[in-house]
C-alpha cells in the first residue's frame, strides 16, 4: 500500500507534462503561450500562486461553448490537465480542496471523451472486458492519456477510496494503449506511469521490475534526456524495490547535477529536483 499511495502522489507531477500541447487545440494563442511559460518557469511557487487565473479563464472558455460541441475537446482536456495537475501539486494540506479539483479535471475529461467516443465513454463505468475493447478500438492517443492522467488524479485525491483504487487497471489500460499508438505523447509521460507501475512489487509476487526499468529508459529516450522525473521515479520505485542502492544513489546524483532548464520541463525537472534531494536524505535509511 505504501508504494501505491507514492504511485499516486505522481499523478498530478506527471499532468504538468504536455499541458502546452493540449492548450495549443483549444485554438488560443494566449492559452497556448501561457501553458508554455508554465512549463517552462523554474518557481513552482510562482506557479502555484499564479495558476488559479488561468484555471478561471479555462473555466469561462468550457462555460461558453455548447455542451454538445467537439470543437471544445481542446479547451475540455487543457482544463482538466491544469485542474489536475494544481489539484495534486499545489493545494497543500487542504484535501478537500484536491478532491473538488480532482474531480473537475475528471469531469472535463468525461465530457471530452464522450464528445470524440461514444463508445469508450459508456464503457467508462462498465466492466473490464467492454472498457478494454472500447480502448483497443480509440486511435487518439493524447485524449486516452489526458483521461487517464485525470483519472489517476482522482484517485489520489481519493487514497482511502477502495473503490476509486479499484479502477488503476482501467487507467494501465489506456496507458499501455497510449503508448501503443504513439510512445512519444506528452514527451513520453505514459512510458513513466507504466515504469512505476511495474515496479509497485517484487518479481515473485507479479511485479515486473525489469520491464519498469526498460519503460524508465525509454521516457528519458524519448525526452531527449530532458525529463529528469524518469530518473527520479526510477531511482524511487525500481531501484529501492531491488535494493540496488549504487544505481539509486547515481541517478539521483545526476539528477541533481543537471540543469532543470530545458524546453517543456522546466517545471517539472526542478520539482524533481527537489524529490531527488528528498529521496537521497531518506536513502540513508532505508538502505
């Protein structure tokens, strides 16, 4: 259970990835350049300070558009990806806070899922054998990884909900559609959900530790080796799972030796960053 509940703390790091893209669709050349400057700040607390504005601004451009409008799936999913991500990095301790804003990315995810697959939305709620079909069956890979990142969002915002954990096939399932179709969504992100998922448990009770390892590298791969969450999260969730303290302590160390700033993950490297020093002070234990 510990290694879920960290599992889930990801979630909304992970939303951060991306959001500029999906601002892009919802055809605003403001939108679009805030989400990049987003991504690219190096003070979270700016962002954190900052980003409810932007959240309102979302909000008024989904209030405006019919409910029954496609044209809007850009606008619905660039909201639910800044709802969630500020949901899950940036309310603090005030839960309640997370769970309503957990809740709206879901929401705009539903709704953007619903307007582009009507099949894949009534399989939502259904059994894993419909949802897994309607899944196979969706070619768009930035609305299935957009929905599992704000479901996985919910959950997290829920941690004590058995039922909301419940649902974590469903959300693998569409990461591993996601990465199927095109690896190179949101810059790789869905190859590091995969990696921690696979790496949640020991060979010998169903993990797979060596292909977690192998959907580390490929993130980093496929980001150029601009994304420093995949070292962090590798270091995190496989190494510590091997006791494979030399690689846990290397990659962190060049994690922090690097520098954050790059194009896309900016924000995302430094709070990295500042899990990798974490990380490396709670090493000393539990090695």
């Amino acid at each position: 259970m510990t290694a879920l509940r960290r599992l889930l703390m990801l979630a909304p790091v992970l939303l951060l990835a991306g959001c500029a893209g999906l601002v892009q669709k919802a055809g605003d050349r403001f939108a679009d350049n805030l989400g990049r400057a987003v991504l690219d700040h190096d003070d979270p607390a700016t962002v954190r300070d900052g980003l409810p504005a932007y959240l309102l601004l979302l909000d008024s451009m989904v209030v405006d558009a019919a409910a029954d409008d496609p044209a809007t799936v850009g606008t619905l999913l660039a909201a639910a990806k800044l709802n969630g991500a500020y949901a899950g990095n940036f309310t603090g301790d005030d839960p309640e806070r997370a769970k309503r804003l957990a809740a709206r990315a879901m929401a705009y995810a539903r709704r953007a899922t619903c307007l582009r697959d009507a099949t894949l939305c009534a399989a939502l709620d259904g059994d894993a054998e419909a949802f897994d079909a309607a899944v196979a069956a969706n070619d768009d890979a930035p609305l299935l990884y957009a929905l599992a990142a704000a479901w996985l969002g919910t959950v997290q915002a829920n941690s004590s909900d058995w039922g909301a954990i419940a649902d974590l096939p469903k959300i693998e399932a569409l990461l591993a559609r996601v990465v199927a179709i095109d690896p190179r969504t949101d810059g790789g992100q869905a190859h590091v959900y995969l990696g921690v998922l696979n790496s949640l448990r020991p060979e010998a009770v169903g993990g797979k530790p060596e292909l977690g390892r192998r959907h580390f590298a490929t993130a980093w791969d496929l980001s150029g080796g601009r994304n420093l969450l995949a070292k962090v999260l590798e270091a995190e969730f496989n190494a510590r799972l091997l006791f494979d303290q030399e690689r846990h302590d290397r990659l962190l160390g060049e994690v922090l030796s690097a520098d954050p700033r790059a194009p896309g993950f900016t924000l995302i490297n430094t709070l990295a960053q500042d899990r990798a020093r974490k990380l490396l002070e709670s090493g000393k234990d539990y090695f």
